[in-house]
C-alpha cells in the first residue's frame, strides 16, 4: 500500500515585490526557513532575496500541489499578483501566521 502526502504551493518576494518565485513542497515550515536563511546560498531566492512568504496554500495530494505549481509557473505575473492579493492583499509575510497553526 502506499501512502501519499500532502504538499504546498507558496510564493516568495524580495523587499521590494519585484520578483516572485513559486515553489511546492510537503514541509512548508522548513522550505521556508531554507529561503529566509539562504540555506542554498547558489540558490535562485537566495540569489534574489526572496525572503517573505506571501501566498500559501495546501493540498491535500502532493500531486494535485505539483500540478497547481506547475500551472502557476506557467501562468503570468499578473496571475500571481491577483492570487496573493486575494489572499494576502498587505503583502505581509505569512511565516510567522504559519508557524502559529
């Protein structure tokens, strides 16, 4: 039998909300603190300082959040802007409202 988990689809910024990067994974906490401490440093956030989550989501299949990744990354910036604005319309990040639930 094999058991599938959840995943997450976010959204990290820089400062200035001019860049934007979409990422999914099934630990959002950790992913997260990876990109605000450049863990990677040769990585494209870190790169970038993308540094502020503005958008999360959850789903419940970590295939349906690969797909929902995949379409948001080939989707346009102002796709992604209504998105977080939607959720997120101060552009706030969300990490420390993750890490309380």
């Amino acid at each position: 039998m094999v058991f599938v988990q959840g995943g997450c689809v976010y959204i990290m910024t820089n400062k200035l909300h001019t860049v934007l990067y979409v990422g999914v994974t099934s630990d959002i906490t950790d992913r997260v603190w990876k990109h605000k401490t450049h863990f990677y440093p040769d990585s494209f956030t870190a790169k970038y300082k993308c540094e502020k989550l503005v958008y999360y989501s959850f789903y419940s299949r970590i295939e349906e959040a690969i797909s929902v990744e995949k379409a948001l990354k080939g989707g346009n910036r102002k796709a992604k802007i209504k998105l977080i604005n939607e959720l997120n319309p101060d552009w706030i990040d969300l990490y420390d409202k993750l890490m309380e639930e």
